[in-house]
C-alpha cells in the first residue's frame, strides 16, 4: 500500500489531477472505480467496493475504455484502499488491464493491489500462453478434409488387417490346443448365439417365406404356374435369404452386444488388466465369441430355412389351394443339396464377419459411455456392410462356377 500512496503523492506534486473516468458509486457492496491521472503520464487506478460475482461491479472492458480515454499514460498503479471483497472478477479485471498495459507498452505496478491478487495475478502471467493453443472454429479446406480421410481410412485399414491376423493366429494356436481361454466363456457365448437368438430367427425367417410366396403368388398366379411358388421360397430360402437374413439378425443383437461387452471392458481398464497379467485379449475375450458364432450360424441357417419353407407353405397351402403333399414334393425337387451348401457356407463367413466386427470395434472403443454407444453401433453397419459385400462376391463367383 505504501508505493501506491507514494505514487498518489507523486502524481500529485507533479501536476493537478485531471480525472479521465470515474465510477460515483457511493454504495460499498458495488464495485467502483476511478482513473487519475497526472500531466507526467502516470495513471492511478482506484477500486473501491465489492469486485465479486454477485456485486455488481464494472467490466473489464469499462476498465479498458476508460484507461484508452486517457492519452500520454506511461504507467499504471493500483489503489486498493477502498476495496472491500474480492475474488475472481477483480483478479480478471486486473488481467484485462495488465494485458492492455502489455499491448500499449505502458508498465503496471502491481504494489498497490492485496498480497493475495498480486500472487494470482503474478501466477496467471508467469507462463505466457502458448501459441496454437487456444481452440479456433477454423474450416478444412478440400483437399486437406480429403488428405484426413484418407490417412483414417488406412489406419483403420492397418488395425482392421492387424487384427484379423491376430484372430487367424488365434484360431491356429486353438486348432493345436494351445489356446488359453475359459471354457465358460465359450458355454456362455454359446448360449447367447444359438438358444436365446431361436425366438427372433424363428419370427424372421417364417416372415421372410410369407412374403416371398405372397410375392410370388401374385405374379404366378396369373399364369397358373402357383405350384411354382414352392420353387421360389426353396431356393431363394436356401441359397440367399436364410444367410443374409440370420447374419442381419445376428449382427444386430450379438455383434452389438460383443461391441458393447469389450468396450464397457475397455472403460473400467479390464482388458489393460488382462495383457498386464500376460493374458492375450485376442484369445481370452475375441476367440470364445469367434467359436461361438462360427458353431452357431449354420445351424441358425439350417432352421432358418425350415421355418422359411414352412412359412411359404402356409402361404401355397391357404392361398393359393396347394396341398402339403404337392408343396412338399415340388419343394424337395427344385433345391439340392449344393443349394443348402452355399446358403450354410455364407453362414459361416457371416458368423466370422459380425464376430470379428463386433469385438474389433469394441476393443478400439474409446473410454466413455458415449464412446462405447458408438462401438455398438459401428459394429452393427460394418457387419451389415460387410455381409451385403460378402453375399454379391458370392453371388459373382457362383454364377461364374455355374453352381
């Protein structure tokens, strides 16, 4: 307080006041100030008042505008005699006026201010702030949006092949027993992909063969050819949509799920436990879950298929006047057993692909509830993506072998 009053003195003795701007407040639980300042170019800021959150004192733009009123300052000293309490906003104001001082090369004696704002101001202008380190709303352009893209779609090309290797390992090391993981896990997964997913294939797949006959019929009915309804369901069940649609299925409730599982696991830190503890996530969490689909998924189909037959039949039978022997025996002649091959081989494939999408996305999930929201749902459009794409090269390959 001493070099300020000094400073008050100087000012003073140098020349008559001039006031630049002055708050008339009178009332101390209201934030006040005043500007003073001498002919020799030494400004004295005066607080008085209350400078907190629920006063209502000045901003630190009134400050500036005030301090820029007055021409020919050099130097800038504090007067806080009549400062009451303070906290963040007088520490702000302070900030602003240092910063204006910086700018405008005019020097800021911090003497006058409580010992306690002049270590909070001391401390918030040691370290000057580091350029770039503000966050700007700034725009990409094109090319460099383009160049981003492109350097996230081939990391993630690297980590999705990485892991796919590491899966492949990992079905080898269990192909000569060498596999550590916990045959419970495997019951468990088993469970979960085969018994409890029978009610939802169930009501898809006969679904499924209602429409395609009821599709079917309408068309064939015009010409008489309904026993050919039968022919449709069969084939299209067998070597399409019995696949297609219990890989659908399975990616959206079990691909979820394992995304979901291993990303929650990736939040509380339990898979850093597992590689901390010399066990491979690879084998202990991904392979159970692999096995499980890959058991799973052609008997899936295989049901699938009946109860899509079964489906058109109710269709052929009630709608169109087929009798069950008739629908059975045109059904039996049209689909062979390289019909059922492939619809079961694609099961397969699709049961790899959901579970290697599931728990590929939940093992890259980031740490919070959001993120592992956006696993589950990644997993499930990559599986679908995946499986579609799957299902045209199949579609090629066949048509080009004549099968």
């Amino acid at each position: 307080m001493e070099s300020a009053v000094r400073l008050a003195e100087n000012i003073l003795a140098q020349a008559p006041r001039m006031t630049v701007a002055k708050d008339h407040a009178t009332d101390r639980k209201t934030g006040a100030f005043s500007v003073e300042m001498g002919t020799a170019g030494v400004g004295l800021l005066a607080f008085s008042g209350d400078w907190t959150l629920q006063a209502k004192a000045p901003g630190a733009a009134a400050i500036a505008s005030a301090l820029a009123a007055g021409t020919g300052i050099r130097r800038i000293g504090f007067d806080t005699d009549a400062l009451a309490q303070w906290d963040s906003t007088f520490i702000t104001a302070i900030l602003g006026v240092v910063a204006q001082g910086k700018a405008a090369g005019i020097d800021v004696d911090l003497g006058g201010l409580p010992a306690g704002a002049q270590r909070l101001v001391t401390l918030a202008t040691a370290v000057p702030e580091r350029q770039g380190a503000r966050r700007t709303a700034t725009r990409d352009g094109f090319l460099v949006g383009l160049g981003k893209w492109w350097l996230a779609s081939y990391k993630s090309m690297q980590d999705s092949l990485a892991f796919v290797g590491e899966a492949t390992i990992a079905l080898a090391r269990f192909s000569v027993g060498r596999a550590r993981f916990r045959r419970v896990d495997l019951m468990i997964a088993l469970e979960a992909c085969g018994p409890k997913a029978l009610p939802i294939v169930t009501l898809i797949s006969v679904l499924i063969g209602l429409i395609l006959a009821f599709v079917g019929a309408i068309q064939l009915r015009q010409f008489g050819a309904q026993i050919y309804v039968a022919d449709l369901v069969a084939i299209a069940m067998a070597r399409e949509m019995a696949a297609i649609m219990t890989g659908i299925i399975m990616a959206g409730r079990t691909g979820a799920a394992f995304a979901a599982q291993l990303g929650t696991m990736q939040v509380n830190e339990e898979i850093d436990a597992f590689r901390t503890l010399g066990f491979s996530p690879m084998e202990f969490l991904v392979l159970p879950r692999m096995l499980a689909l890959i058991v799973m998924m052609p008997l899936l189909c295989i049901y699938a298929n009946i109860l899509g037959i079964l489906g058109g039949g109710i269709v052929g039978i009630w709608m169109l006047g087929l009798t069950p022997t008739a629908y059975y025996v045109q059904t039996i002649a049209s689909v062979s057993l390289t019909d059922f091959g492939i619809g079961i081989s694609k099961s397969v494939i699709f049961g790899i692909v959901v579970a290697l999408a599931g728990c590929l996305k939940g093992l890259q999930s980031g740490r919070s509830a959001s993120a592992v929201g956006d696993a589950a749902t990644s997993a499930v459009v990559l599986s679908i993506v995946m499986i579609i794409v799957l299902d045209g090269f199949f579609a090629v390959v066949t048509s080009i072998m004549g099968i």
